[in-house]
C-alpha cells in the first residue's frame, strides 16, 4: 500500500483512509517508512505527482495527512517525532497559504 502511494496518485485519500484505520498494526519500522514515503510524495515539485496539488479536495487529503503524522507523533519515537514535525510543519504550512488564497473554502 505505501509503495503504491510513491508510484501514483490515484486514490491516494483511500489508501490514506487505510492507513488510518490499519494504523495501529504499523510497527516501528513501516511508520518510518510510511513517514519517509509521505515526506518523498508531498515534497516533489511536479504538479500531477503531487497529490497535495492535483487532487479534488486538497484540504481534506491536507487533514487526513496532518492526521496520521499526529497519530505517529503520540508514540513519543524521538526519530519518528522529528520527521513528523517537519511533516507537519510543511502540510499546515501549504494549508495556511491555500486558505488566504480561496477565502471561500472556509
């Protein structure tokens, strides 16, 4: 599943809809991966792979995002903690932007 989410865009709200609710199946390991995968996908500079850019509802898949680094962060991983932060920081950082840009979102 987060192999997939590296290669397309497509249903990447579902496969994060997984994610979340598999979540605590996850060892150390693939939330890890999972980290480094959402860092990979969010920080590409084209457009159509982004999915955070090219998908319908970019504030849902914005807070679905902010939602499983948060879970991740809860586990108190110092590693995991970092990545997570700086996740984090980019995703309501984008979401702040997006939001003063379309006033009538909110």
């Amino acid at each position: 599943m987060i192999d997939s989410m590296k290669e397309s865009c497509r249903f990447f709200e579902i496969k994060l809809f997984f994610i979340h609710t598999h979540f605590d199946l996850m060892d150390i390991g693939l939330l890890n991966y999972l980290v480094d995968t959402l860092q990979l996908v969010f920080f590409r500079t084209d457009l159509k792979s982004n999915p955070a850019l090219s998908q319908y509802n970019t504030v849902k898949l914005s807070l679905l995002v902010y939602r499983v680094s948060w879970r991740i962060q809860e586990k108190k991983i110092y590693s995991l903690t970092t990545k997570c932060q700086i996740l984090n920081k980019y995703i309501l950082g984008s979401l702040w932007k997006f939001l003063e840009q379309f006033h009538d979102v909110a």
